[in-house]
C-alpha cells in the first residue's frame, strides 16, 4: 500500500465533497402542500428562505389544519432535499449516506 497515494485521494474526496456540499447550500427545493395552498422554499441543506400561505388555507377557527399543511410542506421540501443530497454525495462516497444537512 502507497501511503501518500491513500492520502492524497482522500484529500482529493474531502475536497470534492466540500465542493459538494457548497453547491447544495445553493440548490432550492420547494415543498408544496394542500395543492399549492402552503409552500415552503428550502435550500438542500434545509435552511428554509420562504413560506407562503395562501388566504384560503386561513380559518381561524381550524387552525390545525393549517399546521398540518405547513409540516406537510415542510416534509415535502425536506424529503426533495434529502433526495439530492443522497444523489450528489452518493456519487462521492459510493453511496455511504451521508448525512445532507
């Protein structure tokens, strides 16, 4: 085994990764719930940038509801994101799952 081999290609993959995970900070999905009623803008390292409410999702006597379709978003947005971040660093890491936040 070629010590300085095995090292120079894990610097090469943690340099690939961080390259990575810089342009996931960059990549949006949108989670969308109640057909469109609730959506939620995240980036795939789940920072959420914007939500939108619709004034027909609005009761106040039924405010349950209205959380139940922001988590949906929310999930919905978040399950998008995991599914990149699992396809962009699986690529690099041979599919280990890594984790994407």
């Amino acid at each position: 085994m070629d010590i300085q081999k095995m090292l120079k290609e894990a610097q090469e993959l943690q340099k690939s990764l961080m390259q990575a995970q810089a342009e996931l900070g960059k990549v949006d999905v949108k989670g969308i719930s109640g057909g469109g009623l609730v959506e939620i803008l995240m980036t795939a390292h789940g920072e959420v940038k914007d939500l939108k409410i619709k004034k027909e999702a609005v009761d106040p006597n039924d405010i349950e509801t209205l959380e139940d379709l922001i988590l949906s978003a929310f999930r919905d947005a978040a399950t998008k994101a995991l599914s990149i971040s699992q396809e962009k660093l699986g690529k690099l890491t041979g599919g280990k799952g890594l984790p994407p936040f």
